[in-house]
C-alpha cells in the first residue's frame, strides 16, 4: 500500500535540483499520471518563494519506471503575491514530465463567490470501494497497485458492465488518502491529492456513454488543476469527472473536487488521446 506523504517526498539542493524514487505502490500501466504530476508539484513547491499552489499545468511525455528520477524546478517570475515556476522530471536522461507552476502568498484579498455547488449523492459512509466492488460484481480485477494505496468509493456502479446502456459521461467518487495526518500540514501535499484524485476520474466517464468494449485505451497528453481553496482538515474528497466530448482520437475531460462541506476545492481539464486496445 502507498502512502502520498513518503511516496511524494523529494531531496534536493539550493539549486533548483532535485531527486525522488517512483514508488510500485501508484501504478497504473506504470506509474500514475497523477502521482507523478504530485511529485513534480512538491518539488515546485520546494523551488517557489511563496507558500500556496494556485495552479498546476502538465505534458505528460513519456511513461515512467518505478525508479529514480531527476527534477529540475527552474523559476520564471516571481513577485510580492505570484510566482511561476517550470518542473522538468527525467528518467535516465528521458523527459517523463514537463509542467508551469503557479504559487501565490496566503491570505490575498479579493472578490469572493463559489458558483460550484456539490452535487448530491450518497456520503462514503456504507458504500463499497472500488476493490470490494470488483470482488462481488464478477467483473475483472484490474492489475494495478494503485487502488490499494487509495480508499476511492465509487457513489454509482454498474455490475452488468458488459451489457450497460449508453449514459451520461459523468462519475461521482469519494478518496480518501490512508496515510494522511489530518490536518495535512504541508500545502504542497494537500493539493497533491487532489492533483492524484483529479487526474484519475475523467477517463473512467468515457465508457459510461458507451456499450460495450471500447476497443481504445486514451493515455492523458495533459492536465490542468486550477486550486480554489484548502480544506487540510477533510478526510474525504468528493471527485465529478466528466468526458463531455471525444471525437477526432482525442478525448476532453473535466473534473471537479470538493470538501464534505460542500466547499469547492479545485477544477481540473484533461486531453486524452485514443489509442487500439490489443483484444484477446
């Protein structure tokens, strides 16, 4: 089982170099999108002069080993209130991830209204998670070490996933970190588990309007995470992921998070790009 804390953490130096080892506990056909993106965001958080991540934009380019790699936080501007910064992740000289960090001081004043409301669904007290659901439902289960190292818990399921009818694009799931000292004090490790919860939730959507086998497996080309507040004390996190449009090979996502207290804490965009899925 992973733990987001340990597995996130990084060493480095003073000069915007840095250094942390891929954990087996996040795989996902390797290592997770979203966990090597928290990855990269801790290390940006290491580099930035202010405290706060406002904002987290990622190229996934290449898929990484469970092994050491090397980061490169390189700042672009920086301000009273803002700072940009670049992270570069290589594997043995191989780009895996390149992303623009925003980071802003605490406690900036300014317009506020959440026109974000939580939809309603069921709390994640009584729901199964995803691997229990799996066990009873019959259906396959999937080969990845991922879903040990989170309690994500699905709010509807399907059993009958072969013979499901076409609906909307939509999942709603609750995540919650094992692990995680509450309140979560480092804000970089915060906004990492929204980074890993939002990252995972806009792929699944895309066979909820389909029947069938989809024959593609849509590898993310990016993803965007604009942090709307903080909420170390919650637990629970409750994920909307959406794939309103796919068309052309390439799949747009959304998704939204929020506290159990109806608090919108982050939005996220995702590009996927459809690629054949050998079948047996």
């Amino acid at each position: 089982m992973g733990d987001l804390a340990r597995d996130t953490a990084i060493v480095g130096t003073d000069d915007g170099r840095y250094a942390a080892t891929l954990s087996a506990g996040w795989s996902i056909w390797g290592p997770s999108g979203g966990y090597v993106a928290a990855i990269a965001l801790r290390a940006a958080g290491e580099g930035a002069a202010l405290p706060r991540p406002a904002s987290f934009v990622c190229h996934f380019l290449a898929v990484a080993e469970f092994a050491p790699v090397a980061i490169t936080v390189t700042p672009l501007r920086e301000s009273k209130r803002a700072a940009s910064l670049r992270v570069d992740v290589e594997q043995d000289g191989r780009p895996v991830l390149a992303a623009i960090a925003w980071f802003v001081a605490d406690a900036l004043d300014g317009i506020d209204h959440d026109w974000a409301p939580m939809p309603t669904v069921d709390g994640p007290d009584g729901l199964m998670t995803i691997t229990e659901r799996l066990d009873t439902s019959g259906r396959p289960r999937m080969p990845m070490t991922f879903w040990d190292s989170v309690d994500m818990r699905p709010a509807g399921w399907i059993d009958d996933w072969a013979n499901r009818a076409p609906g909307d694009p939509v999942t709603y799931e609750w995540w919650r970190f094992p692990g995680l000292d509450l309140p979560v004090a480092d804000q970089c490790v915060d906004a990492a588990r929204l980074v890993v919860a939002l990252d995972s939730v806009m792929w699944p959507a895309v066979g909820l309007a389909h029947t069938g086998e989809l024959g593609f497996i849509a590898p993310s080309l990016d993803l965007a995470v604009q942090f709307h507040r903080a909420a170390p004390e919650a637990e629970w996190l409750l994920t909307e992921g959406r794939a309103p449009v796919a068309t052309g090979g390439l799949i747009g996502g959304r998704a939204t998070a929020w506290a159990p207290d109806g608090r919108a804490l982050a939005s996220a965009s995702q590009q996927m790009m459809c690629r054949p899925m050998a079948m047996p």
